[in-house]
C-alpha cells in the first residue's frame, strides 16, 4: 500500500547547547538553542531564538550563531519540529546563555481562577496575571505591574508553526488578552496586512515594519486610500502610531492579495472625490 506520509527523519538526542535550524523557502534560514527544560511550563524546552535571517546557502558556524542578538527567549517542543521535519539539528555549543534567562520573566493573562477549593470564578484577565521564571513557581500578581511590560514574554508553550511565524515577522498573529500589554514588533522588512474595525468604517492597513505604507478606509460607498505622501482626505487621516498600538481585539490579519483587492477596487472611488 502506497501512503503520502512523510518518512519521520532518525531520533535525534536533544541536550542543553544544541542548535538548530529553519529555513524558510528558498529566501533565508534562522537558527535558535535549545537551553533548559522549564518544569513549570509543560517541561517545555526553552529557546533562545537569534534574530539574523540568513541566506539560505550559508554554511552555519556554531561559534558565529551563538554570538548572534537575541530575538526572543520562549518555550516550545523541539522533537515535534524534527518529527514534522521544520527544523534541524546542525550543531552545539557550550554557550548557552543562561545568563540571559535572569531578565526573562513569563507571563499568563487568565480569565478565570479559583476563589475556593471548588469555585471557579471568571475575571478580566488583564487583572489576573501569573509570572515566573524558568523552573521557579508561578506568582499570581493581578493586574501586570510596569515594570514587567517591557521584558514580559508570553508564557505559553508555542507550536512550532506559531515560533516560524515570530522568526518571520517579528510576531505572532494570535489574538490572547496578553498582546493587551504585550506590544508586538515587526521585523523593519515585514509586510502584514490587517482589517481593523472601528466606528461604523473598517479600516484595511499594509504595515511595513512598525508603520502603516498604504491605508483604505471604507464606509458604505465610500472608500479612501491614503499613504504617507497623502496622508489625509476630508475626515480620514493616515494610521502614524507603531503596529502594536491597535487594539488587539479587533484586529484581523489578512493576505497581501486581500489587501490589494480592496485597494485596488477602490481606486476608482478614490479618484473620484
């Protein structure tokens, strides 16, 4: 019997200090470590993802990677990645930046929580923060004090897809009350294309980095294009605040070809007025 299945590639032994690879199409490659397991966190693998995209021939050199800026430090499962064939091991080092995990505080925004032994009650969860750090217990803290705001990381233990997707872009596109607080930044050479609805007008943006290139808003019949070169047209104004502003909730990413669509169709209405 003939199957589609993807062979699975060999067990590979997975240590503190390995280093692996994702490439992504024929475009580049990125590599991140594996550092300690995180009791408290599923026993998730805990990750330092480093932030250069690489051309996809070059020939990794372990001692260069490891010395590379940290993008982000997050949880994951390494092993479903190689069973899927996602990433792969390339090399190792001693190196591990274990340093780095001291100023790294995880967090959970939870929506509900126990007020007794067997009552369960549900509650904003911006007022309901948990944090720890790696392999500490969690500490339930209410509502998230500034001084976390500009180091927390999402605690979650994220699937592979949703870690390719922060080493493409910059973010991930989950919508979780923590992106309330938690600002997402783009990589300076991402796209990302985002409905956003407010008022009785939906609003279409194309984000490149953390500032809006083109903008349609659409009300009814009307429909206005505006950029940076004109950035105003009657009431509408062009978006100037940075990606991470929107508000979370309300956002919905779309496809470039979605985007292009509705910019495209509002030309005509657009040249009109």
């Amino acid at each position: 019997m003939e199957t589609n299945e993807k062979p699975r590639p060999k067990r590979v032994v997975i240590k503190p200090g390995d280093v692996f690879c994702t490439e992504f199409d024929n475009r580049f490659k990125c590599y991140f470590q594996f550092i300690v397991r995180d009791k408290e966190a599923l026993n998730g693998y805990v990750i330092r993802v480093f932030k250069t995209h690489y051309p996809i021939d070059y020939v990794p050199v372990i001692a260069d990677i490891v010395r590379d800026e940290v993008a982000f430090i997050t949880h994951t499962f390494i092993r479903f990645g190689l069973w899927d064939n996602v990433w792969y091991k390339v090399g190792k080092s001693q190196d591990i930046g274990m340093d780095a995990l001291d100023n790294v505080v995880f967090g959970l925004a939870q929506n509900s929580r126990f007020t007794a032994p067997n009552k369960l009650e549900f509650v904003n969860p911006l007022e309901n923060w948990w944090v720890w750090k790696v392999n500490q217990r969690h500490i339930e803290i209410g509502r998230l004090p500034e001084k976390y705001h500009d180091i927390i990381e999402p605690g979650d233990v994220f699937p592979y897809t949703d870690i390719r997707e922060r080493m493409e872009y910059g973010y991930n596109k989950l919508v979780a009350p923590e992106y309330k607080i938690i600002k997402r930044h783009p990589h300076p050479e991402a796209d990302s294309y985002i409905e956003y609805m407010h008022e009785g007008a939906t609003y279409y943006y194309h984000f490149k980095g953390e500032y809006v290139e083109r903008e349609v808003v659409t009300t009814g019949n009307e429909a206005v294009r505006l950029t940076p070169d004109k950035p105003v047209s009657g009431r509408y104004h062009l978006y100037t605040r940075q990606f991470g502003d929107l508000d979370q909730y309300r956002i919905a990413f779309i496809s470039a070809e979605e985007f292009n669509q509705v910019w495209d169709s509002s030309k005509s209405t657009t040249d009109a007025n």
